[in-house]
C-alpha cells in the first residue's frame, strides 16, 4: 500500500476510535435508539414534583436510559435548597454539566452568554418538542427571549387528564334522587346546593353539618370559568380574540361575584372559603359533609378514600366523581393550568449540543410517556383490545412503588403524560370524556424588555391586592356589587391596570 494511501487509513481508523468518546449520534428521527454508542450526558437538576433525590435509581428511567443508549453524569441536589445552591454556581459560570435545570431567572439568564441559543437544534432535531407547538400554540412564543432566541426547553404540564372542574358526592345526589349527570349548568348545580343544604343527606341525623360546596384558600375564581372568565394561571390577565383585557373589571365577573355572594348569604359555600386549609378539607371529607368540591380530577379516588376508608378501588364506583358544568356560552368547560414547568438549558461547557438536543427531544416522546407514566407493559400495564389495562401491582403501589420507578418526576425534561392512570375505573373514563373540554390559560408568562419589566414591577404588586381586597369585599357582602362597582372600576385605572395591560399586548405581537 502507497505511504499516502496507510496514512488515510490510519487517519479513518484513529477518527473511528474517537467517536464512541463523544457518543455516536444515531439516525435519530425522535425513538430510540438515540445513540448508536453508549453516551455520556451530564446534567445538574432536582425532582421538584415527587421531590424523591434517587432519581439516579428508578427503573422506569433506567429503561428510557438504556433505550436511548445514554449515560448520565447525574448531579442530583435536593429540591428545598436547589435554587440557594445552584444560583451562585450560575453566577461564577464555571466548569457547568452539559445541561442545567433552572427554576429562577431564566429571562435574565438568557443575556448571561451561559446557555447556547436552541432554534437551530430544534428545528433539525425537536420531532417530539416541536409536536407541542401544535398542541399548544403560545408555547413557542412563550419561551422565546426578546433578542428572537430559544435558550430553555421547559419541562410541560399536559393538562387534559389533571384539569381542575366541579366534583360532586354521588350517595348525596341520590339520596335526593338525582344522578351526575342531572347536573350540567350552574342553574343545575345551585339548585343541588340548596338540596343539599335542606336535606340530612349523609344520614347522620344531623341537618345542619353538610357544606353543598367546599373550596380552598385561593381557588374561588376557578369557579369564574365558568362566566367565560380565565384567572386562576393569568393574575386575571387573559385574551380573547387576540386582545389582552382584565378579568375582575368585566361585567362577566360582577355577575361571578353576585352568584359568589348568593352562595355565602345562603350558607351554601363554607363561610371559610378565603382561608380554608387542607386540614379543614381533610376533615371535611373524613366527616362525609362536602356535597362537591372544586379541584384537580386526580382527587377524586383520594377524596372517596377519605370520605370512606373502606372505598374499594377496584370495584366499587367513586363516592366523589367528575362534570364538566357548561359556562355563559352553553359549553362544558375544565380548567387545566399553565402548561409551562421548569426550564433546561445546553450550557456553553457541552462539548456536543447535538447530542444533548437529540437526548432531551427523545425525553418528549410518546414511548418515553408511556414508560415513566405507564410502566413496563405486562408487569404495570397490559393492552386489551386496544385500551390500557392496568395491573394491581400498578393500583397496589405497595411502598410507593410508582414513585420508586420514576412517576412524577420532572429531574429531566420531558413532560406529564398521564395523571388519570392512577384513578380508578369510572374516573380514568370520566377524565378522558371531559379531556376534550379542558380550557387551558388563555395567556401565559413571556420574556419581557428591561422597559417592559419596569412597568409590569410598578403596578402589579399593588393593584394584585387592590383586586384581592375588593373582589373579596364583594364576595362576603362589606362592599356593594351594585353601588360600588363603577368606582371600583375606575380605581383599578386610576392605580395603572391600563399600563399593565399595553405590555402584556405588546409582548402578545
């Protein structure tokens, strides 16, 4: 052989051996295998949602490493102290893993030249994340920093099986002869309230004891979906038809606040609906008084247990089950949340961005999903006829077996894909029979200008509890809903909403 011809040979073999050092990127077209090599990725995070430290361990992400022929160079930090251990680490930009989870300051961070710009990376290698721009389109909007670039990927809240909508107690409704499905409007659920009221309806001997409906410190205004008003994920800042408009100030929620008041003068809500806490709920539950509730559907199987510990699972139907109640418009509506979770980011210290892009869209796909959420098919879950079926190890969960193999935890990027699998039965069907009604908040948080900021950092503090106090006022009846209204009104001009309101639309354009 020619000395020209060895040294191109030699030169192809030496290439050869140095890329299984930097992991051989695979045809990837968004499944695995995303890595023909095994490969090492590094990333500093924490598991805020289960908020379990041994993510290193879980078996449902082991199977999604192994799949994906991935290595991790995991720093796992507990979640209480992440930001107080992590911000200074941002702040020295030091010797940082390839990834890194941030929960504080991302838009500042987008100017701190630590994180590498992500559109290109996303345009050749997003298959899974960009299918999230379809579903959900403020997202892409939402994430972009004002100089037009893409710096963090968040971790997704897929609300449709974990909305928030009305729940009712069924032995309630039929001890008064009605069904779930008698109730479809508000009209229909006030009535049931009164019934409820009027009526010794858990059989206790005691008229007095029931509470038609139970709400929690801070959720009132969910029930204000229900006038076509989107607060509870704006700060009551919300669109429609393209324009930004605040809610408290429409005619819409002065007719919410005079049904809010009714239900109060009536003793049809608990008259501690402002400050109520979990321990007054769980006690409400235990005591079997609460004729509905607003709140996440993936309750519902929790609250039946509460209200009778002896609740079978497997076969008897929920004692608190799931409507979707029509609003203004004669639509059944649930509320889902902000879809935007924590931010990862490629730092400037990943020697291999592609790769690192490549592993985090194959953390958003369908397979991924169904193994951290699902499990493993024929030990949690199996298919018949098309539909999952799962097994009662997966029910069982016998010493927090499902969060032992990785459910609900967001260490990673990727996203929530299923919170109805650990309902029961009726709840599983009910969820995906509302799913398709699930009205997530219309607006959501965006990077803003310094200028912008400045504005936003003036009056939102203030006018937050200038809304809180009043609309509280109306609610319980110390201020007049139809004496007082157009000078509450006008306050909430007068101390700058307007201004609020010009930034937000601009950052909508």
């Amino acid at each position: 052989m020619h000395t020209r011809a060895k040294t191109i040979v030699a030169l192809i073999l030496a290439l050869m051996l140095l890329l299984p050092a930097v992991g051989v990127l695979a045809d990837y077209n968004g499944t695995a295998p995303v890595f023909e090599e095994k490969t090492t990725i590094s990333i500093l995070t924490c598991n805020g949602a289960s908020k379990r430290s041994d993510v290193a361990d879980m078996l449902w992400w082991q199977k999604v490493l192994e799949k994906a022929n991935v290595e991790l160079e995991l720093e796992i930090i507990e979640d209480s102290i992440y930001n107080d251990v992590v911000q200074p680490r941002l702040a020295a930009a030091q010797d940082l893993p390839d990834i890194v989870r941030v929960q504080q300051g991302a838009a500042k961070l987008t100017k701190s030249g630590i994180f590498l710009p992500l559109n290109e990376l996303i345009d050749k290698y997003g298959f899974n994340f960009k299918k999230f721009y379809e579903k959900y389109p403020q997202l892409e909007s939402s994430i972009t920093a004002t100089d037009g670039n893409i710096y963090f990927i968040p971790y997704i809240y897929t609300t449709e099986s974990n909305s928030r909508t009305m729940m009712l107690n069924v032995p309630f409704l039929e001890a008064l002869g009605m069904k779930l499905e008698d109730i479809k409007t508000v009209d229909d659920l006030y009535n049931y309230l009164v019934l409820v009221r009027d009526n010794d309806v858990n059989g206790n001997g005691d008229p007095n004891d029931e509470i038609p409906l139970f709400i929690r410190s801070g959720m009132i205004d969910l029930l204000a979906m229900y006038w076509g008003l989107d607060i509870p994920n704006t700060g009551g800042y919300a669109i429609k038809d393209g324009k930004v408009f605040n809610c408290y100030l429409t005619d819409e929620y002065r007719d919410f606040l005079r049904f809010v008041n009714k239900l109060y003068n009536e003793n049809l809500i608990n008259k501690e609906f402002l400050s109520a806490n979990y321990d007054m709920q769980t006690a409400a539950f235990s005591t079997n008084t609460v004729g509905s509730i607003m709140h996440f559907v993936s309750n519902a199987t929790s609250y039946s247990q509460a209200i009778n510990p002896e609740w079978n699972f497997y076969e008897d139907e929920p004692i608190m089950q799931i409507t979707a109640l029509e609003n203004n418009e004669g639509q059944p509506v649930v509320y889902g949340r902000n879809i935007l979770g924590v931010n990862f980011g490629i730092t400037r210290f990943c020697k291999d961005p592609e790769a690192a892009m490549k592993f985090m869209d194959y953390l958003y796909s369908e397979e991924v999903g169904v193994q951290t959420w699902y499990g493993t098919e024929g030990e949690d879950y199996n298919i018949v006829d098309g539909k999952y079926e799962f097994t009662n190890k997966y029910y069982d969960n016998v010493d927090d077996y499902r969060g032992n193999c990785g459910y609900n935890n967001d260490a990673y990027p990727g996203y929530q894909y299923d919170y109805s699998a650990v309902q029961a039965k009726t709840i599983f069907e009910q969820t995906k029979q509302v799913a398709p009604y699930t009205w997530n908040p219309t607006r959501m948080n965006k990077h803003y200008t310094d200028e912008q900021q400045d504005i936003l950092n003036t009056y939102l503090t203030d006018l937050g509890t200038y809304f809180s106090e009043n609309t509280t006022a109306f609610m319980i009846g110390t201020r007049s809903i139809e004496d007082e209204w157009d000078s509450f009104v006008s306050g909430a001009k007068d101390m700058g909403v307007e201004q609020v309101i010009a930034v937000y639309q601009a950052a909508e354009e």
